[in-house]
C-alpha cells in the first residue's frame, strides 16, 4: 500500500511541478517522496512514476504534434522506430527519479542517527 502511495505521489507531484518549472524538477518530486513514504521499494517507485510520467507526455506531446517530431528525432538518433526513443526517455527519466526517491529514503536514516548521537 505504501509503495502505491510513494508512486501517486511522485507521478502527480512531479506532474504539477513540471508545469513551472524545468524537467530537472522530478528530482524534488521524488527525493520528497522518498524522504516521506516510508516504502521498501523507493527506487522503483520513482523509477516507474517518472518513467511512467515521462512515457505519458511523450504520448501526448507526440499525438498532439502536427508533424511526425519524434519519428523525425528517432532518425536524427539513427533509430528504427519513435518506439524505441519512447523507451530510452523513459529510461532515463525513471533513472534520475529512481535515484532521487533512494537518496530521499537514505537520508532519513542518516537523520535520525544525526539526532540520537546529541
């Protein structure tokens, strides 16, 4: 249940704060929830709600294009297929949310040890 939780989270809090800011702000969404949600899975949580998130808007950016973009980019890449360009985005989104939703869950740790040496 916890791990379903981190992963709402992340996916919405991430969505909303990518409105205003730049795309370097999943790291915000995810470290907070991984600092939050006490899951035992938070590098996957935040690996497949960013990889998710960033798939979804690759969809629907693509589908909304009037031109054929990610076809276009896929071959600047030398890539078959817009297919594959959808699964090395989300690879490296989820990457970057997988680690920051790890480091929020390490640090709380690192924390309360901090606090109990006092």
């Amino acid at each position: 249940m916890k791990f379903l939780l981190q992963l709402i989270v992340i996916f919405v809090l991430a969505y909303v704060l990518e409105l205003f800011f730049p795309w370097y702000v999943i790291v915000v969404a995810a470290f907070f929830a991984g600092y939050v949600v006490r899951s035992r899975a938070n590098f996957l949580a935040g690996f497949l709600a960013i990889a998710g998130l960033w798939v979804w808007k690759a969809w629907m950016i693509d589908g909304e294009a009037s031109t054929d973009l990610s076809t276009r980019v896929a071959r600047i890449f030398t890539l078959q297929d817009n297919t594959l360009l959808f699964v090395i985005t989300a690879l490296v989104g989820g990457l970057v949310g997988g680690f920051a939703a790890l480091s929020g869950a390490l640090l709380r740790p690192a924390k309360k040890k901090w606090y109990e040496k006092r």
